[in-house]
C-alpha cells in the first residue's frame, strides 16, 4: 500500500540529490551511519545476495560501539566477493540484452556507452548474489560521500550518485553493494530523464521534478531500464534495488492494475539476472506472494509502523534476505519482533543519509 511518508521519504531525498547535496556533502565531522530509506508509495532499497558455494554470505565482523540515536525525531520518514570476480567485477560474466532503440547504456553524464565489456561471456548467468537471512545494512542515498565505516554487510546507494571506485572500496572492505534507481517513476535531474515519452509520465508522486510513470509501456520502460542496469553492472554493484514499483496502489493518473505491476515487476527482475545481477523487490506488499520466486530479496519500509512484517515470512521461508528500515519507531518498539521474524532491521533519518541505528 502506497504510505505518505514513503512518498515523502523519497520525494525528500529526490529533491535533496536534485540540488546536489553540496553543503551536506562539505560538512566535516559529522559521522552519520543508517540502514533504511524512506517510502513513498513504495521505496525501498535493495538486496543481499548469497550464492550457492558462497561464503561471503557471512556477517561483517560486529563493530565496537553503537551508533546514537539522532536527536532529530524529525525522521516520522575481500577481500572476498561473491562469485570468481574480483570486487569491482563481480558477476558480470552474463552479456547485457538489447536497450532497444532509444535506450542505449548511459554514462553518468547520459551519454551512450557500449553495454558490454571486452572478453565478456555472452551466455546468460547461471548464479548471482543471493543474500540470505540474518546479514546486515546499510542504506545511505544523500549526505555524499558515502560513510564506509558502518558495520554492515550490505550497502544500498544511489546508482548515478555513487562511482566505481566507492563500489570497489566497499567491496574491498568485504561488503556487496546494491545500486539505487526508481523503476516506477520519472526523476527530472537523471541524465537519461530524456529517454522518457511524455506521455508516459503521469501525476507528481509529491516532491518536484518526479512523476509516475505509465508502466504499461513495458516496451519503452523496460528498454531504459535495462540500460541503467547495464550502468549498475559496468560499475561492480552486486544488486538493484527498484523503487516505486506498487504504483498500481498509488494515484499515478494511469488505471494500473495488479496484473499491470506483476507483468512490470517480473521484467525488471527477468533484466537484472540476465546481467548476474541480484534484484530485490521494494515493499509492493500485496504481491509478495506471486513475486517471491522472482525475485532475490526484498527492502521494506516501515512494515512494523503498519503491522505489516508478517507479510514477509515467504522471503524468509525461501532463505531469502529481508532488508527493513523503520523512521518513526524506536528500536526497542520493533527490533524484537522484526529479528524474532528473521528480517534484516535498522532504523534511519527519513532523508536516508548516514546515520543508522542495527537492530541486535
């Protein structure tokens, strides 16, 4: 179900990663660490991926000391790497499929890129990351850089944001990353914002510069999301995590249904295994059921605020990681519940910048 916080969260971070996030990103100091993201209709960030014969799938080292809880109460918002790659490439043996026209591979600049890299197998992956129960994460998409000293296994940042060499330092480190990106709606400062027909774009989602788009048109979308999943992949990341993909429970100015958001949802994930890459699912509760097999995790928001972490007890059947953030609630008001379920639990600022609170 669509939250107005989840729309809030996102649109808030939307808005802040549209004026560049300057100042944040200059203020020395300040040590923040979260995991978690805000919703808004359906955002949540995605995945771990824990492969067969894998066993980066092992927790980070717990670190000495935690994080204090942010006095804001403003937020109601290895040297081994899966894989044979080495942390910059990891499994990207598999060869991208065609963009189709109009939606060649961008650069971060939204200029065309080749989709393929020299000597890459043409053959689609078999295995990719595959992250299972019990890891933890981290979930920071404003405040830039990047904070890589929080204790987590996974990391989820934006795609166009984050470079390669943040992607290769975390890997370095011992973490797999998942790329950030909204497969559910236009964001007019992306540098491939013009690959979008206009009338494919529907009502604004809340926040300046975003619109719903019509995901009927999987012929156009899913073309320009697969070229941003070759992005994803030419930089190392592990996983995608697709935001806004339940607009069909959301005032898009389209009449979406279910069946509408199944067949989307299944292309997406269909696109990101072609390229070895993990996909999880973000929050589109309701459909988790015909989605589980789909996909290889799922990023909730704020399931303990609308009683609804149970819902994800086939993820957990299926050894499949939860990744959950909560904005509003204090961690004694749900770590309990939500580690007792099995779900990957931390608590986040709404603006999803660096600070993060780790359930035990």
């Amino acid at each position: 179900m669509a939250r107005v916080t989840e729309m809030a969260a996102r649109h808030r971070r939307s808005l802040l990663a549209s004026i560049g996030l300057v100042a944040m990103a200059g203020i020395t100091g300040v040590a923040l660490y979260g995991p978690g993201d805000g919703r808004a209709g359906g955002f949540a960030r995605s995945l771990p991926f824990v492969g067969e014969n894998h066993d980066d799938d092992q927790p980070v080292a717990a670190r000495e000391g935690t994080n204090k809880a942010s006095d804001a109460a403003n937020t109601s918002s290895r040297s081994k790497v899966g894989g044979n790659g080495d942390p910059g490439t990891v499994n990207n043996s598999g060869s991208p499929t065609e963009s189709g026209p109009g939606a060649e591979p961008v650069s971060e600049t939204g200029k065309p890129v080749a989709s393929t890299k020299p000597g890459q197998s043409s053959k689609t992956p078999t295995t990719w990351w595959k992250p299972k129960p019990g890891v933890t994460w981290q979930w920071q998409l404003t405040a830039l850089p990047i904070d890589t000293d929080a204790a987590a296994d996974i990391y989820d940042v934006d795609l166009f944001d984050v470079d390669e060499t943040t992607v290769t330092a975390l890997h370095q480190q011992g973490r797999k990353v998942i790329c950030y990106l909204s497969a559910g709606s236009y964001e007019d400062w992306r540098p491939d914002a013009g690959s979008f027909p206009e009338a494919l774009l529907g009502n604004n989602n809340g926040w300046p510069g975003e619109r719903w788009l019509d995901i009927r048109a999987v012929d156009v979308l899913i073309p320009i999301m697969e070229a941003r999943f070759d992005l994803c992949r030419r930089k190392g990341f592990d996983g995608i995590e697709v935001d806004n993909v339940d607009g069909y429970t959301n005032g898009t100015g389209f009449p979406l249904s279910p069946a509408d958001q199944l067949a989307y949802n299944r292309r997406l994930a269909k696109a990101a295994h072609e390229r070895g890459l993990a996909i999880a699912l973000k929050n589109d509760v309701d459909q988790i059921p015909q989605l589980v097999d789909d996909f290889d995790l799922a990023i909730n928001e704020e399931c303990a605020a609308y009683n609804e972490c149970g819902a994800y007890k086939p993820f957990i059947k299926a050894n499949k990681a939860v990744l959950h953030a909560e904005y509003n609630l204090e961690t004694d008001k749900f770590c309990g519940d939500s580690s007792a379920l099995g779900l990957s639990s931390i608590r986040k600022n709404l603006e999803l910048d660096a600070w993060v609170q780790t359930c035990p």
